[in-house]
C-alpha cells in the first residue's frame, strides 16, 4: 500500500494513525500541499485525486491498480479489511456514538478549516481574517466535541475502549491549538487525547515523525 | 422516532430519504434554520444539538432519551439496526466506494456551502461573494462527483444498485443547481440522480413534500 500524505494534514494523519495501529505497512508518498508549493494542484495530480486532496490510499491486486480518498471511507475500509485491533466497537448505539463525533470533526470542523479554505478566505479578506475564521470554526466545534465526549467519553473519546473516534480527536485538538483556540476550556477531550497520543501507533503517525516534516517545525 | 429536521437542509434531505426507504415511520419536528428565523440559535436546541445543526434523530427506549446527530452516523446506523432494504453493498471495496462519494459530498461539498457559512462569508464580503463561493464550491465538488460516477457508476451512483451513495447525490444536484451550477456538464450525475428521485421513498423526502416547505418554494 503507497498513502499520498502531508506531514500536517491532519485527515492525512488519521489514516496514518489506523495504518500504524494495524501494523499495516505501507509506503509514504509525500505531496507538498503547502501554500508555497501547491503540489496537489500540479495536472498529473488530478488522476490521482480528482479534489486535490490527500490522503489518497493506493494498492495494486492482480495488476489492477485501486485508489481509495477520503479519510472516512479509507479508515472504514481498513477497518473491514484488518478488522484487528478492532478501532469500531460491536455494539450499534456505541458504534453510532464513534461515528458521530468522528463526522462532528470530520465535516463539521476540518473541511471549515482545511488550506483550500482559508487562501480563499485569505484572497477576500485578508490573513488576519483567516485566522480569525479557523480559530471561530475550531472553538465552536470545541464546543461539542466536549459535550461529546463529556457525555460518552471514559478513558477514551467513547468508552474505555480506544476507536475510530480518538483517531479523529487527536488530529482536531492538534489544529485547535496551531489555530490558538485555548485548550484549557475543553479539560476532558485534552486528557482523552493525551492518552491516546501516548500509544505508538499515534507517536509514529504524528506529523513530527514523517519524513516531510521539516526540520524545525512551524507551529 | 422523530426528526428534527428543515425542509431545504440537505443533510435532513438524507436521513429523510432512509427512513422512508427503510418504510421507518417518524415524527417530523420542524426546525426553521433559515436567516431569517434562525430556529437552532435558540437556547433550548443547545440541548438538542450543540453543533446547532439538523438533522437530528431522537428516540426513546426504556424510557431513555437518545438522539444522534450528523447525517452520516444516523443514516449508518439506521442501516445497521434496520439493514433490509439494503444501503451498503455487500463487498468492501464496493462499500468503501459508497462511503468515499458519500464523503466527497458530505465533507467536500456541503459544509462549505451551509447556511451558517454563507452567513459568514455574506458578513465578511457581502452577498455577491457568498453566492459566488457556493457556486465555485458545487461546481468543484461536481468536478470530482462526475468523475467518481463515470468511472464506479452504472445504473446508480455506484454499480447498478441503489446505495446510500444516491441517497447523498441526489440532494447533492438540488443545491448545485440552486446556487446556479451548469448542471449540463455533469450528465452521468444528473442521470443517476434523475433515476433514483422517481422512486417513492425519494418522493416522499423531497423538500417540496415536507410540512415545513413554504406553499411555493423560493428556489
């Protein structure tokens, strides 16, 4: 498996996360997506993700090549394909709960917030305005995603049990803060992903690890 | 059941379409989003829905209050506790095709153009530029739809089978064409979705049926 990814992305990092959690090996394929370089924008990068987006999940069986996007679909893919360690628990109502606070951050917040968003907020406004808008969206989503996990949440996002949903919690938390939301406002999900932040699968994944990551990273 | 649920709001549009495909009998209460009302701002929805989204599905069992929010985790788990109709194919990577398309609308597509967006974007440019914006948002979106339509599509969104896939397309279609999309160069996605509004469940769920919609729709 090749996985088109960026060292901050933080869809891109999900899909890290559950590859690594599954002991899934799989080959990196960097893609530049920063303002400066806009590599996803390049023609040849349109076949592989027609949204110019990473992460793109790519396999080759018998000969025929499968491009998967979209981090949901890839990190559910994944989960019926290495069903173990299980990252979705059995029960319906639970299973609803982890899917719900994945998509509160997945389209509730990411996409509000992603690069293509804010240089387009950036080109009408101006970037003090960009800033503005990614710290608006990422406390509002604070919001409930606290109430979430206040309400769900035990040693993990739902439950006691790690899932889908701290996969999708640590990357949120990460943007929050970049974005200067003030964390201290959402005490139970900073402790959830502290925890799970501990755990080598998310150690390696983190976008300090990769191999684009620059030297020194900016925050 | 009951719905919470807006008449022109795409992500209730869904749910809609799934219950009655399922032939799940609901309450439908209506919450008026629009600007002009701004229902969901109310403090008492803070209970219902602390994202101040519809839709949002909410039953009782022994006595216990549930509700779940976010388009995708209800319209999966109603799949999941009331599997026949089927929603989901059978085979993984069929299925990871449904959630992928299923994802490019609901994360790539429709967060950028909600109400509680263009509100944001009229307030920082004025109204021009938020008709603008959801309009370059559809038009991109569409872009990777057609393509994902022609190349896993047959008689529906994905194969020749109805999946959830249709069920996120066809309202998909409706805002493009709202927000003032050529929908002419996307004739494989018009197509589908004209096939699958002409069945009954999808009749049933169409804005202009609903309780809420106005006697005649500003469109």
């Amino acid at each position: 498996m090749r996985l088109y990814s960026y060292w901050r992305s933080s869809a891109s990092w999900r899909v890290r996360i559950v590859l690594a959690y599954k002991k899934i090996n799989y080959e990196y394929v960097p893609v530049n997506i920063s303002p400066s370089h806009s590599a996803q924008h390049e023609p040849s990068y349109a076949e592989v993700n027609a949204l110019r987006q990473v992460p793109v999940l790519e396999w080759s069986h018998r000969g025929e090549l499968t491009r998967l996007t979209q981090s949901v679909a890839i990190t559910e893919h994944l989960e019926a394909i290495h069903p173990s360690p299980q990252l979705l628990p059995d029960e319906p109502l639970k299973r609803a709960r982890v899917r719900e606070l994945l998509e509160i951050i997945n389209s509730g917040v990411q996409p509000l917030q992603n690069t293509a968003v804010l240089n387009c907020i950036k080109k009408l406004t101006g970037d003090d305005m960009a800033i503005d808008w990614a710290r608006g969206v990422n406390e509002h989503g604070m919001l409930a995603i606290e109430r979430h996990v206040s309400t769900f949440g035990g040693r993990y996002a739902v439950g006691d049990a790690l899932s889908m949903a701290d996969v999708f919690l640590v990357p949120q938390l990460y943007n929050a803060a970049r974005f200067g939301v003030d964390l201290t406002r959402f005490p139970r999900s900073v402790d959830i992903a502290a925890r799970a932040s501990e755990l080598p699968a998310f150690v390696a994944a983190h976008p300090d690890a990769q191999q684009d990551a620059p030297a020194k990273a900016s925050t």
